[in-house]
C-alpha cells in the first residue's frame, strides 16, 4: 500500500519496543496491522498529543488494549477523527471511551466504533450523551447489537446534537419488548431533527408496525436528505416511508406448555448421566457436530461461489443495458416521430395510478442501474471538494437514498413563446413522469419575469419519460428532445381520460456536463443538504406531496 503525506500504514505488529511515533504529525493509520493488546500499548504510549486523526479499526485488541487508547486520549485535545472499528471493545469500554472523548477532544468531528459488539443501555446512554458534543458531525455505530433503553437513550439525543451523518444500520433496534419505543422514540426525532441529514436504518429487524409509526414521523420532516431502509422499508421517489407487505408477520401466540417436566419432578427421575458432565461429548454427538460444521462450511463456499456468479451476471446484464442505451442515444435526436417504448414496469401498470411500495422500488432500481459510474464519481467528488461529510459508505449502488444515489434538482423552465395559448391563473401548469407512472405532478409556476418554472429532484438517469400538462391539457415540452410512443396512453385528468401520444426524453446526467434549453441542473442532493439547515430552504425540500 502507497505511503501518503502525513499518513503511515503498518502491516505487522508492533512489539512491546518503543516506538517513536512522535514524529507523525497530523494522521496515524494502523488499519489491518494486527495489532493485539501489546501492539496498541506499544502505539499510544509512543504517539504524541499532535495526532489529529487515529484509525485503529479492524485489529485484533480488546477492552484491555483499550485502557492505552484512553490513556492517549486523555492528552490528545487535537482529536478529530477515531475510528476503532472491527475490535471487540465491548460496552464497558465503549462508555469509558466516550466520557474521556467528551472531557478531552473538544474538536472531535467524525468517530467509527462500527462492529465493536456493544449494545447494552450503558453504552447506548454514553453515545448519547457524547452526540451532544459541538464539532461531531459523522457518527457510525454500525453492525453492534444497540436495542431497547441503550437505543432510546442514543435517539432521544439526536433532536439537539449537530449530526449530519448516522449509521445504525445492522443493530436490533427492532428487536426485544421495547422496539415499539424504539420505533415511536424515532419517529418522534424525525418531527424535530434540526441538523441531521443522512441516516442509514438498514436492517434493523423493524416490523410493518413498528415502519408505519417510522413514516408518520418522517411525513412532516423536512431536513432528513438522505435515508436507507433496506430490509424493513422502501422508499418512493419523494422520500416517503412504505413497509414491505410480502412477507407474513411472524406469529405471536406463545406455544403450548407441556407438562413433561412436571411430571418428571413428581415422578423423582434422576438426571442422566451424560448431564453428570455437561463439559464431555459423546462420540455421537462430536460425530454429529463435525458433520454440521462440514455441511455449514460447504453451504458458505456454495454461498460465496452464487453470490460471485450473480454479481458478474448482474455485471453482464447492466453492461447490455447501457450498451442498447448508447446505441438509442446515437440516433438522430433531430427525429421527433422515432417511436419508443415507456420501461416494461410502466406498460404493466394502469396508467395515471400510483406505484405501489414494491413497484416503485423496482422502478428506482431499474433506474440506478443506467447511472453511468464516472457520473456518479463526479457528482460525487463535487461533494468533497466542498467538504460534506454526508456519505456513510463508497460504492453503495441501486440505492434509492438521494445522497447515495447523488440524485440532483433538475430545474424545469416554460417561456411564453412555448404557449400556443396563454393559461389562465387557474389552469394547473406542471410536468408528469415516468418516474411514478405518470401520477405525481411536478408544478410550475409563474414568475415575476413571465416563465413558468419548477424542479424536483431525479436519480441521474439516461432516459426519463417526460409529458406537460397545462389545464386539462396534455403535450410535451416544445424545447425539449421528443418521441413518439409505440401504444399510445390514456391518463386520467380530473375524471376524464386524455390521451398521450408522445413524451420528451430527458436524460439527466447529461445536465451535469451542460444545461439544456428548458431544462438545467441545479444541485445535488449532497449540496442541497449542506444549505438546508436554514428554515428559508424547508419549503425546498422534494419530500411534499401535491395534488393537482
């Protein structure tokens, strides 16, 4: 691995020998090293109190090696950045780490203790009360155990701390007797969230229940930018909360009592003999337990060999598809009447209707995967350039998070001339896409300057079906690329049915290169998120339904 400016990456342990560390003077990564409890001692006393960033994560030490970590923490007030992730640290020390980063390191910014098997109250009560500190901004306590009263006590200080970025993705917050006060605690965060921006929930065992209380909080939010529910929950093009439905609900009635043991207890049977000496196997059964961790082992190597082989097809298959979307891209655009054909999940669909939860996964999904990579690497480097501490994760694909997913406000502009008529005040004005079958108007209104305008935001996509609807009337934008459909549609307006015959076909990642006539992009997400803590900018938020 390449040596850094300011940055050193050791591969072996180090040994009980001094280390002289006090040179290294911003950042310090031992990531990897293996480094027990006799490495991490040997480390911290040899670093010196100009550390600004430490990453420790995915060793081998525990809550021993960690009374070194918190000693060197007692000295380090330039702390900015920790990450202890992928040790086994456990509660106890978790807390203690906690209070002395809070007592000493009063510009920590960004701290990862993902994987560090916590999960108790006590630990819960300590991450809370460290999120109230002034400069963390990025918080990941992924892949733990966090549950019950230790997830109350996390979620009840979030409403007042200055957190852009949680990940308590991979915990039990919906498992035990108290996960619908996890749930009802969380929802009522989200009604009263003034600074954070990004949080990832993902596979947190939440049931339908427990995510329709999630989505009555998150209805009325209006700074949450970013948010993934995979496992529990889908997201639909605005932001809003849908549980899955196709799975059953695991059943609740307790099992039956049987009076075995009762029986044996009035009868006086002895304990068996094997129950003499809990500790010994017999040969039965170390045969029996050989040849399940031999089936176990053979089912993760058939496992891993499937997964390699679905990512390649998948691979394979977004190939071909980007492939077919270039060749359509290299026609003539001057061809007004080359017919298309509206995405197979739409031609399904009655429509004009709303998607269901589950079919508006898909759609986004279908989506996410025309987005070229070096688009999303440029969107993305945009965010860094202007430090936004915004994205848990790299390389996170097909997700419908507008952060992760860069998704960017695609700005939509009518002049006058683009009237053949000029509407009258009350007549809607408004853009329909294929996005949501056609049945989520995006408005536009009247500026002092005589145009019509309005945005939304939109994954950057290669195609997205566009029509314009003014009054009860339904065309296409007169500036924008235009196609033919090959089946006509009959969308429903006000209890009519209009027909539309053709779309405009807008390609949004091509706004980030140049803008269009009519059409321009924005911001993106990640942008829009970084200004939004002003109340002026609420009412720009993309999670608000309208009805027209």
């Amino acid at each position: 691995m390449p040596m850094a400016k300011n940055i050193v990456v050791i591969a072996g342990s180090p040994t009980k020998e001094r280390l002289d560390c006090k040179q290294w003077d911003a950042s310090l990564r031992f990531a990897f090293a293996s480094l027990g409890d006799l490495g991490v001692e040997a480390v911290a006393a040899s670093l010196g109190s100009n550390i600004a960033k430490l990453d420790l994560s995915a060793n081998c030490f525990d809550c021993k090696g960690m009374q070194a970590i918190i000693s060197f923490v007692r000295r380090a007030s330039r702390l900015t950045d920790v990450n202890l992730s992928g040790n086994k640290l456990m509660d106890a020390a978790v807390s203690q780490l906690c209070l002395h980063l809070q007592l000493h390191c009063p510009f920590l910014d960004r701290l990862s203790l993902a994987d560090v098997q916590m999960g108790r109250a006590a630990s819960g009560q300590a991450l809370g009360s460290l999120v109230g500190m002034r400069k963390l901004r990025f918080l990941d306590v992924s892949f733990n155990t966090l549950h019950g009263q230790g997830a109350v006590e996390l979620l009840k200080s979030l409403a007042s701390s200055r957190l852009r970025c949680l990940d308590v993705s991979w915990n039990c917050l919906g498992k035990g007797s108290q996960s619908k006060a996890v749930a009802e605690e969380l929802s009522s965060v989200f009604q009263r969230l003034e600074t954070l921006q990004h949080l990832d929930l993902s596979f947190n065992n939440f049931q339908p229940q427990e995510v329709g209380i999630l989505a009555q909080g998150l209805a009325t939010n209006r700074t949450l930018w970013g948010l993934h529910m995979d496992g529990s929950g889908t997201l639909d093009a605005d932001g809003f909360l849908s549980a899955f439905r196709g799975l059953p609900e695991p059943a609740s009635e307790p099992r039956p009592k049987t009076s075995r043991n009762k029986k044996a207890k009035a009868k006086g049977k002895q304990p068996k003999k094997e129950e003499e000496h809990p500790g010994q196997l017999s040969p039965q059964e170390l045969e029996a337990r050989l040849q399940a961790l031999q089936w176990q082992i053979r089912l993760q190597d058939m496992a891993q060999e499937y997964q390699q082989k679905a990512e390649l097809e998948e691979r394979k298959q977004v190939e071909e598809q980007r492939k077919q979307r270039q060749q359509l891209l290299l026609l003539d655009e001057s061809d007004s009447r080359m017919p298309v054909s509206l995405p197979e999940l739409i031609r399904r669909l009655k429509p004009g209707d709303p998607l269901s939860p589950r079919s508006q996964g898909e759609m986004l999904h279908s989506l996410a995967l025309e987005v070229k990579p070096e688009l999303t690497a440029l969107l993305r480097d945009r965010a860094k350039t202007r430090n936004l501490h915004l994205h848990t994760k790299e390389n996170i694909l097909n997700s419908n998070c507008w952060i992760c997913g860069e998704w960017v406000e695609v700005l939509f502009e009518l002049a006058p001339g683009d009237f053949p008529e000029k509407p009258a005040e009350e007549d809607p004005v408004c853009i329909l896409m294929c996005l949501d079958n056609f049945s989520r108007p995006t408005p536009l209104t009247a500026q002092s300057d005589g145009v019509y305008r309005g945005s939304r935001f939109l994954p950057p996509c290669e195609r997205c079906f566009l029509a314009l609807r003014v009054g009860q009337t339904l065309g296409v934008h007169p500036r924008l690329p235009v196609r033919s459909l090959q089946r006509p549609l009959l969308l429903p307006l006000q209890g009519t049915q209009r027909e539309l015959a053709e779309v405009n076909v807008l390609r949004v990642g091509a706004l980030a290169e140049a803008p269009m006539p009519g059409c321009r992009l924005l911001r993106t997400a990640a942008e829009a998120a970084s200004f939004s803590t002003s109340s002026k900018l609420a009412s720009a938020h993309p999670r608000q339904r309208i009805d027209m």
